[in-house]
C-alpha cells in the first residue's frame, strides 16, 4: 500500500477520534444512549406531569361542577318550596274579595282576622239570595267577616261570615279563641255558597251567621237574618223539635247525633270550649231551650 495513503487514514482516524472524544467532552461524557434514556425519562415526568395536571384540572372541573349542580338543586329546592307557599297562600286566600272599595273601614283584629264592611263583589254575591230586595236589614248593619279556623284534618283554612256589626268584635274574639286552641270546625262559609238554603248548609256541616230568613216555614224572622245568631259544626249538633208528639231533626244526618247523652267528636255541651265562650260574650245557647233543642244555636240580643 502507498505510504501516503497510509498516513492519509490514519490522519483521518485520528480526526475521528478527536471529534469524539471533543463531543463526549461537551455532553457531560454523556454517551449517546445515555442522551436517549436521559431524554426519555424526561419525556416520561412530562407526560406523568401533564396527565397529572390534566386529571387535577378534571377534578376541579368536576368539582366545580358538582358545587354548580348542587348549587342549582338548592336553588331550585328553594324556589319550589317558596312556590309551594305562595300557592298554599293563595289557595288559602283565593276566594277572598277585592275590597279596596271598604278598606278603610278595616278592623284588623290580629293575622286572618278582621272585618270591614260589605265589599262591592260580596254585595253582588249575596243579592237575592242571602240578601233579598226586600230585606229590612240594611247593608250598613251588617259587617263581611275573615276568619282563620281549624278544620276537621287539622290544616288552618280561612272562612268568611256576615253577621251584624253589634257583634263583630265578639266574632273576632271568639274564633280567635276557638283557632288558638286548635277547636276544629269543618268549614265556615257564606251561605251563599249553599243557594242560602239553610238545610243544605246544615247539611254540609258548615258554620255560618247571616241569612235573612224566617224561623223554619213561619212568618217570623230568624236571629240569622239580623246577623245576631251562629250556627256551629250544624250536623254534629242538630236541631230537634217537638212537634205533635213528633221529633223532628234537622238537618238530615244529624238523628244519629240527637242522644246529647252518648259520647261523639264535635258534640257542643256545657263543657265545650265554644259554648262557655259564646256565654262569655253574652250569647243564649239553644241547647238551653226547652220547646226545642238547638245545640249548634248560639244568638245574641242587640243592644
């Protein structure tokens, strides 16, 4: 072989040489496998940091929302349960009159209770049926009353009554009494509802005031048409008159309620809550009466 290629190789190896050695110099003695495996691993605690970072920001994200979702619930729990208020208000307080025409004449005796004199929509309500063209009785004597009552499930409803206004202020003190001792009465309404026949409010058990009417089929005019007699939970406390060797018991469905000596719900005695407060207030009990018995009969003479 030709000296001078000779020297030419090994010059060009030892250039080799040098350039490796100059290279693993400059990477830390680093080899190139090292290199591979270092930057592999570093690729892995990126990916390892990445991943973590992704699942952190899964789990704020899910956390986040998670706290929207029950936020939300709450807030939608909250509004039905208002809704449910409101309506159980309104379902409460629905039948009540627009009386902006009387509101100045308002007697508020406490929360669900006060009376006013007759609104405009109950004067159309209640002509010619409670409240006939001829009736003696004038408007102005008689006064629309609100009343809160507890009624046979024990849920607090509101019922309405006319009576005279000689006996508004013994109405409100009354019932007030009657619904803070939880006495349960089925439903007080007007008489209107009831086409102001008195058998089918009895009837219906319904405790009820006005009603310009006679005493039974004669000529005489009830307490009920002045506004100055109340009839309490009627079915359970019937009317019972002696008539030609006949009784008679009103309304039909309450023979089963005429022994006063047999023990039942709603029974009005002596020792019932509403009689001692009716005498309390001056009202005569027509279970005292001795022609005939009207136990859910209390009245008042006006002064």
């Amino acid at each position: 072989m030709n000296n001078k290629y000779v020297k030419d190789l090994i010059l060009l190896l030892g250039v080799i040489i040098f350039c490796a050695i100059a290279a693993r110099h400059l990477a830390g003695h680093e080899t190139l496998e090292d290199y591979a495996n270092s930057h592999s691993s570093e690729k892995t605690q990126e990916n390892t940091a990445s991943s973590a970072s992704s699942e952190e920001s899964t789990d704020v994200s899910e956390s986040s929302s998670s706290s929207y979702a029950a936020t939300d619930k709450a807030l939608l729990s909250a509004t039905e349960s208002s809704t449910e208020s409101v309506n159980s208000d309104v379902t409460l307080a629905q039948d009540l009159p627009y009386d902006k025409d009387v509101y100045d004449t308002r007697v508020m005796y406490s929360e669900g209770f006060y009376y006013e004199d007759i609104p405009d929509s109950i004067v159309s309500k209640i002509t010619d049926v409670s409240y006939p063209h001829d009736c003696k009785i004038p408007l102005d004597d008689l006064r629309y009353c609100v009343i809160s009552y507890i009624d046979f499930d024990g849920a607090s409803q509101i019922g309405e009554m006319i009576c005279n206004k000689a006996i508004a202020d013994d109405v409100m003190d009354i019932f007030h009494e009657l619904y803070e001792n939880d006495y349960q009465i089925e439903s007080i309404k007007l008489i209107d509802e009831f086409g102001a026949d008195d058998n089918t409010s009895m009837e219906a058990n319904n405790t009820s005031c006005f009603n310009y009417r006679p005493i039974g089929n004669g000529h005489k005019l009830s307490k009920h048409a002045q506004g100055l007699a109340i009839d309490i939970n009627p079915l359970y406390n019937p009317q019972i008159k002696y008539k030609n060797g006949a009784t008679v018991i009103a309304p039909s469905g309450g023979e089963k309620y005429a022994n006063r000596n047999a023990d039942f719900p709603y029974k009005i005695d002596k020792d019932d809550l509403a009689y001692k407060l009716f005498k309390e207030h001056g009202f005569s009990w027509g279970g005292n009466w001795n022609s005939s018995k009207d136990y859910q009969h209390f009245e008042k003479k006006k002064k």
